[in-house]
C-alpha cells in the first residue's frame, strides 16, 4: 500500500528504525524522518556490556548489518530513503497543528507530520548521592558511555570497581568489569540481588557470582560517593569499598516527557499508554518501545519493562497500522535473560511475590536436573522453578538458574503463559527430545509434574530459605538427607542426618513421629520418596526440601 503519508519518528534506537524500515517495505510511497538526539543510530544497547568486557571487539560491529554496513545516516538515506536528523532533538508537538518542533545547533525548526511516532526510550534513574558528578562514575545507555568506560579501563586503568544496582545491568557490567581485572562490588539496597527472580533463585546466582570473585552487598544503600577530582571511593553501609571506576545501574523509567507535555495519556507506571496497535490518545501519535507502557498477559494489568525485543516487536505493529494492516500487540509476559559468568538466568511472567500482589494464591516448585540426560556428554545442570495458581493450576511464572540450557525452556513457559496454560497442559507438551539435546522428560515437563504432585497433595514441600530459618531458630526437627553416604562425604548440608533412601524402610524406628522431618537429596526426586514412605509408614508431619542439595543456596560442607 502506498499512503505518501509524512511519518516522523522520534528516537532512533531500537523501536524507531524497525518502524521506519518496515513502514519502507510496506509503503514506499512515506516520507519518513527519524528524529535523533544522539550520535548514533539503530545500535545494540543490549550488546554494550560486552563491548566493554572486549567480546565484541569493535564499536562498528554494534551497529553493523551482517554484511558490515554501519547503520549511519547515509546508510537510511540510500538503502531506505529514510531522512535521518541526528543531534537533533524533538522539544515540542503541537497536535492541533500536527507539527513537531525539533532542536539542533542550527536552531528550531518545526516537522509537518501525519503521523508521529515516540520512541523516546527511558531514562535512567540517578540517585542524588553526594559525588555522583565525580570523573569515573558512569551510567551505561548510550554508546558514548562505554566508549568512556572502555577509555579508562585501556588508559590509567581500574583496579577497584563499585556496581551500584544489582539489577540485569548492574550484574552484565559486573561481568564485564571482572574481565578487564578489576575487583568488583555490586551494592544493592534491597534484601536480594536480581529482584527479577525469587529470594532462593537469586541467591543461587550470587553464590555463583561471589565465586568468580565479585562481592555483592545487600540490604546496602550507597551514601555516598568520595574522591578528590576523580572518584576514590563508595561508602555504602557504613564501609569504605575502594573504587576507581564507579557504575551506577539502579534502574531506568520510560521517557514520556513529551507526550506528558503535549497532553497524550500516561499510564500508572509512568509509560505512554497506548492501545493494541500501539496509538497513543491521539490516533495520529504512536508510541513504541520503552517508552511505551505494557499489558501483561497474566495480570492484565499495565506493566513497564525495558526490552529491545519487544520494542522491535512493538515498532513493527505501528508501522503496519500506518501501512493500513492491522497488527495488535497483546501484551507481555516479562521474559528476560541474561548471562552471569558460566550461568544462564532466565524469567517468564509472575514471581511468588508478584503473583500473591497481584491475588493469586502461588504454589511453587524447584527442579534442578541435567539439561540432556544424564549419561550424555555434555549435560548441564538447570535449577528450574515454576509457579501456579493454586485455584486454577494456571502457570504463573518460570525462572531458571544455572549452566544448562536455560532459555528453551523458559521459552516454552512464555509461551505456554501467553496462552494461559494450566500445569497440566505444561506437562503434557510435546517437546523435542533426542540425547544430545534434551531429558526424555524435558526440565520443564519434570517441573510442572513435581508442581502437580504439589497441588494434588502427594508432596509437600519446603523452601530452602525456610529450612534455613528453621536451622537458624534452632527448630527441633529432623533435616533428613536420603542419599547415597558417598554423596553425603562428598557435600553435606550442616545439621543434616544421612538415613539412605534404601535403607529407610528398615530404620524408621530411628525417626520420631511426633517432630517434622523436611526430607532431602540432590534433586529431591528421592526425598519424594522418601515422603510417601515416611507417610505411608504413618508420619504426618513430613516435608521435602524443595530442589535438595542442588538448589541449597548456603553453606555446604564436604569431608574431602
Ligand atoms: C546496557 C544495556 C543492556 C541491555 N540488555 C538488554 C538485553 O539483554 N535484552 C533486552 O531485551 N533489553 C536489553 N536492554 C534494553 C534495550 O536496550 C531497550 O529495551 C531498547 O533499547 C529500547 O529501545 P527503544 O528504541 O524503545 O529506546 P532506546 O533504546 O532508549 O532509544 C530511545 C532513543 O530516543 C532518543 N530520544 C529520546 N527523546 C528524544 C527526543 N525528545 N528527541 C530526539 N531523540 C530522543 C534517545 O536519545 C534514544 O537514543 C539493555 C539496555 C542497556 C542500556
């Protein structure tokens, strides 16, 4: 369809140049202008952690086509027919008028449109600490940002780093920075690191992360940050932790600064609100990408969340509404991924306590395994954790933790959540399966079945973080290990007594029945057992720790 419309876009990252490449493809009859305020063009935000670690070598390569042609202004020009206005910033939209006023060093100028489409982005939040102004405190979003990480880190170098947020980026950067030698704190305020996962899961990724030498901080609020004409320092908590370089990722909110002025709805959670085909409260304005607020699929509820791949999604739907093809967006489920050293992290929808917040009642399970089967070469261990809604058996949320194959399946449990699927439809799917791929029963099938047997009261589970309160409140009850005494030698949990699980039904006699016993073993699949043989044995008061030994996020002991 040719409409000959003028289509101005403004932001020229991620949403912004997906709508005009594909409004190109469909309509080459629009004059379309990309409005920039930065430098740089349709570059990779998400790649910008491993250009400052070095795995991508080369600025070019983070705004490259395949073939190696930079995605510069010349290059919208020639290959799209797309006019590209760069350090040039939209500042005004008079909607009654349709025009927008756009800033640069040549001055104001207004842009007649048709249609305007936002794809302003976030800004980032940045906290009002005393020295945050200082040389070497960054925040990474742009381009530029890395380039001057990267300047430091080749020129007089950084020994100690300081990460304030332990959120995706803050732990990406963390990574980096440990690349480049330096020793890295990362400083969060809440209770845990990653909020984006449960408290368990996320405590399984720092003790991975404090293994590779990072220390993390939480319940820590950065106060304030020291140096004399170049940053020397944060004091967080109380403690002086040395810093030369000085990252600051606590997080970011959408940028809707000019559609609030020109008088465009705003949503509860600060985004653009907008409908399925991505118009905002004027039928003539889009607003695609950060800035855009969301609809997530199982609250129904707006949500924010920054993700580049849903504003190429989100960029494609507006260009072919302007196109005259409709295409609704319908929400989200808050997937995400990212790489923490040799483990994957990965999320799908609802965790345990946004699904109580947002009225479900949540029943959750651990189940970590190999991601192939076991006796094939190269398998890897995934910590898998689903939730449902007890009333419903409805999926929830997904999370995984761990070196195997992490996004597969967190995949299929976004998928299964956008089609609000039950547990019982999860673990019946008809996966794949072949050797080198995937267990017969794939993690997920295993997780949902061990969420079932939840739901339909065969087990009864217990989260490690709560065994660890009851150890701590020196609870008297019986922390029972099922294992083989091989396994138990090699790593034990403190306070754990051995009874193997094929010796159980002869030394019951050994167990009193009028105490708890939370059942235990590497996996958890034998500490079942071991609860329905303790309660057919007539004890009523039994529990299995959810994910056994490998999903315990604290001290273990071993005897070699
Ligand atoms: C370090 C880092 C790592 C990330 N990793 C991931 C990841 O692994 N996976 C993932 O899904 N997401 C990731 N993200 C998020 C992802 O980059 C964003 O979701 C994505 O870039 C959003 O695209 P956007 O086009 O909506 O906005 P942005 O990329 O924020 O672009 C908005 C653009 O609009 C311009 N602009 C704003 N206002 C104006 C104005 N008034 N006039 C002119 N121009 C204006 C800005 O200069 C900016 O260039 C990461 C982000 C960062 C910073």
């Amino acid at each position: 369809m040719s409409t000959g419309k003028r289509v101005v876009i403004i932001g020229g990252v991620a949403a912004g140049p997906k709508t005009a490449a594909r409004l190109r493809r469909l309509d080459p009859a629009a004059d379309i202008t990309i409005v920039e305020k930065g430098a740089f063009l349709s570059y990779a935000g998400c790649g910008l952690p491993y250009y400052v670690s070095g795995v991508i070598g080369e600025q070019k390569h983070l705004m490259a086509t395949p073939q190696g042609l930079v995605r510069d202004a010349a290059f919208f020009r020639k290959m799209m027919n797309v006019t590209v206005l760069t350090h040039t910033e939209a500042t005004r939209i008079d909607r009654e008028g349709r025009q927008v006023e756009v800033r640069s060093a040549e001055g104001a100028r207004w842009l007649d449109y048709d249609v305007l489409v936002l794809a302003t982005g976030v800004k980032p939040i940045v906290p009002r600490l005393p020295g945050i102004e200082l040389p070497n405190v960054f925040i990474l979003r742009r381009v530029e940002d890395a380039e001057a990480m990267k300047a430091l880190l080749a020129g007089e170098g950084a020994k100690n780093a300081v990460v304030i947020g332990g959120g995706l980026i803050g732990v990406e950067v963390a990574e980096a920075l440990v690349a480049r030698g330096c020793r890295v704190a990362v400083v969060e305020m809440l209770p845990q690191f990653l909020p984006i996962l449960d408290p368990e899961m996320a405590l399984l990724v720092q003790r991975h992360i404090e293994a590779k030498g990072v220390r993390v901080l939480t319940s820590t609020t950065a106060e304030r940050i020291e140096g004399a004409g170049r940053v020397e320092a944060v004091v967080a908590g109380g403690q002086r932790l040395p810093a030369d370089l000085v990252l600051v990722a606590i997080g970011v909110r959408p940028n809707s600064d000019l559609a609030r002025s020109a008088g465009l709805e705003v949503g509860p959670t600060g985004g653009i609100r907008v409908n399925a085909a991505m118009q905002t409260s004027d039928p003539n304005i889009y607003a695609v990408g950060d800035c855009a607020e969301d609809r997530h699929l199982v609250t129904g509820a707006p949500c924010f969340v920054s993700n580049g791949a849903t504003a190429n999604k989100q960029g494609r739907v507006a260009a072919n509404q302007i196109a005259g093809f409709a295409d609704p967006f319908p929400g989200i489920v808050g997937s995400a991924i990212c790489k923490v050293f040799d483990y994957a992290v990965a999320r799908t929808g609802l965790t345990e306590r946004q699904a109580r917040e947002a009225g479900f009642e949540p029943v959750a399970a651990i189940a970590p395994g190999p991601d192939k089967p076991h006796y094939y070469p190269g398998a890897k261990l995934l910590i898998l954790k689903l939730i449902a809604d007890r009333a419903t058996r409805r999926l929830l949320g997904a999370q995984a933790v761990g070196p195997g194959d992490a996004a597969r399946r967190i995949d299929v449990a976004a998928t299964a959540l956008a089609a609000g699927m039950t547990v019982d439809q999860v673990a019946h799917l008809d996966l794949c399966y072949a050797p080198p791929y995937s267990p017969p029963l794939d993690n997920l099938i295993t997780a949902a079945n061990v969420l079932r047997n939840k739901l339909d009261g065969h087990l009864h589970g217990i989260s490690p973080i709560e065994v660890k309160a009851k150890i701590d409140a020196r609870d008297d009850f019986v922390f029972l290990d099922v294992r083989t005494p091989a396994e138990h030698d090699a790593v034990r949990i403190p306070g754990s007594t051995l009874i193997p699980l094929g010796a159980l039904r002869e030394r019951l006699g050994e167990l009193p029945r009028d105490k708890q016993i939370v059942a235990f073993c590497a996996i958890s699949l034998r500490g079942y057992s071991a609860e329905r043989i303790l309660r057919a044995a007539g004890f009523d008061n039994v529990h299995v720790m959810d994910g056994g030994v490998a999903a315990w996020p604290y001290e273990k002991a071993s005897r070699q």
